[in-house]
C-alpha cells in the first residue's frame, strides 16, 4: 500500500494498460485524495494487514541505533511521505539532538502532502523546515541531486515494493547517486513468507481493504466517463512464492468479471470488453508488493550499487527495516 510512481500522461498509461494481455489499472491509479484515505483505513482498521503494525514496532523498538552513527544534522528525505505518521519517530529522535531538522516529504497527492505538512507544521512549529515535493518518486529523487549535505533517505510503508521489480533496482541506482558516503537509505520490506497471512492481509475477509482496490474503477469513471459497475467484479488476491535470489515473492491481485461487459471510456478513446471470469488486473507486471529473504535484499542492493549494512526485524518476522549505503563499513 501507500503511494507509488505516477506517470506524467495518465491517459496514455491507462489506455495501455486497459488494451493490454492481461488488460490492468496501475498500482497508482488508486491513490488519489479518496485512495490515500481509504490506505490510512485499511492500516489503521484491517486487522489482517500485519504490515503497519510490525513496521511500527520495528522502527519504535530500533530508531535509536538506525541512527545512531549520524554525527551531524542530517537533511530528512521520506519518499511516499503518506500522512508522515512513522516518519515522526525520527523527526522526535533527531530533535533531542539538534535545534532544528529539514523535513523534505516526497508524495504523489498534492492535497493531501499540503494538508500533512500543515499537521506537522502545527506539532513542530519552526523546529521542523518543510521543504515538500509534490511529484512521483522520479521527481522527488531528481530534486534530491541538488541537495547537499548528510541525507537521511526514508522508503516506508508498502510504496517501495509495490514497484516492479526493475524499477526498484532502477530508482535504488539513482538513489545510489545522488547518495554520499554519509548518507544513509532506510526502507521497509516485507518478509514474510506465510501464505494465508499474506493473502488475508491484502484482501481481508472483512473486506476493507477492497475500497482501496476499487477506487482505480471510481476514478476511472469519473475521470474519463466511464460506467463499470464495481460489483461485477470478484476480488482475489493470490501469493506466489519465488527462492530465487535474482527475483522476490510477490502478490497478485485481481477482479475476475462476473458477466460479459463492454465500456466505452470516451476520455481515452478506447473500449474496454471483459469476458465473463476475464481477469482486470490491480497493478502492472507479474505482481505487486514484493516479498523477500535477506539472501534477495543483499541482491537487490548489489545490484543498484549499494549495501546492505545492518537491518532490524519484529519478533514475528514480518518486516525487515533495512540500512542501505553506498561503502561497505562492515
């Protein structure tokens, strides 16, 4: 979950994805205003959603030691900044230490980045200098190349391995690059390996987390006068297991249309024909939030130039908030 890259011409991306083999809505297609509210619900009220809460016991229980090693006032970068809730941690950590922090938050919602960072400004006062980026994550780590000094890079939440899987090695390489030897990357990520837990997480039984999913067909409607009814459509979520060190585990997820439907989308030009049990994919690429061992976390930042330094877990194995650098000191 959480915010994810969008691509300049959305009309463009979604008349590929709506005309392609499987036919799919972008993972960011979701995430407007409504979507990044209906995220907040599902990570505040889906219980099955195991991820928020290890995450957040994860970082509370390590904060200290993830940035124990900075020794001067680092600038805070948190790409897919969402509502910043977990990035307080370190706001409040770094504060005992200095007078003030530079607070860049990185999110794809304008409205919702504006209405965050009025929050913020609200608890911290001038002790915290918001310096937002609204823009996808390119944007956000284009702007960062002109940024000197220590950074503390945060990737949060779900936004990091809801990319495909080449686009996590490309944005890392980036990173890499506008990245010093005292710069630190801090992401979050899944692994967890259980496959009921997983699939119960990302489609709950009590069904919240499906208003997330179908809000790419409310905004599909509205947006470019199309009619699909949500309820011909049954959600599935499925888990794919993967060992393989050069790939990840990752989740599928799904409608499968309940009749033969066909839709005239004026806005794109197109016309959209699902099949009785055709499948409309949520996200592009073979799956979504990518799961992982720590033998696949050390590939992926070899393979965008980085390394794995030191990572912290939960004590149920969930999540893996991991430190990346761009020179290996262990």
């Amino acid at each position: 979950m959480s915010d994810v890259f969008v691509p300049m011409d959305n009309a463009a991306a979604l008349r590929v994805g709506l005309t392609s083999t499987p036919k799919y809505l972008p993972v960011w297609y979701r995430y407007d205003k409504a979507g990044s509210v209906f995220n907040d619900r599902c990570l505040s009220d889906n219980t099955y959603y195991y991820f928020y809460r290890s995450e957040i016991s994860t970082l509370s229980a390590n904060i200290e030691e993830i940035l124990q090693d900075v020794s001067e006032v680092p600038t805070l970068v948190d790409m897919g900044s969402g509502n910043s809730e977990k990035t307080r941690g370190f706001i409040d950590a770094l504060l005992t230490k200095y007078k003030s922090v530079t607070y860049i938050p990185v999110d794809i919602s304008k409205e919702f980045l504006a209405e965050t960072s009025d929050q913020l400004f609200g608890i911290y006062g001038n002790k915290l200098c918001i310096k937002s980026i609204p823009g996808d994550y390119d944007v956000g780590i284009e702007r960062l190349r002109d940024m000197p000094g220590v950074k503390v890079i945060m990737w949060l939440g779900g936004g990091f391995q809801n990319q495909k899987y080449q686009d996590q090695i490309r944005r890392l390489k980036l990173l890499s690059n506008v990245m010093t030897d005292r710069c630190r990357l801090i992401i979050s990520l899944d692994i967890t390996q259980n496959k009921e837990q997983i699939e119960n997480a990302y489609l709950d039984p009590t069904g919240i987390s499906a208003d997330l999913y179908l809000n790419a067909i409310t905004r599909l409607n509205r947006e470019f006068g199309c009619s699909i009814n949500k309820d011909t459509l049954n959600l599935e979520a499925e888990y794919i297991h993967n060992d393989n060190h050069k790939e990840t585990s990752f989740v599928t997820l799904y409608g499968i249309s309940k009749e033969n439907q066909l839709h005239h989308i004026p806005g794109l030009g197109i016309t959209l024909n699902l099949a009785k049990d055709d499948r409309l994919y949520f996200h592009e690429g073979k799956g979504v939030s990518c799961k992982y061992n720590v033998d696949q976390i050390r590939t992926l930042a070899l393979c965008a130039g980085l390394y794995l330094e030191n990572h912290w877990t939960d004590t149920n194995q969930h999540v893996a908030v991991c430190y990346f650098s761009t020179q290996k000191t262990k």
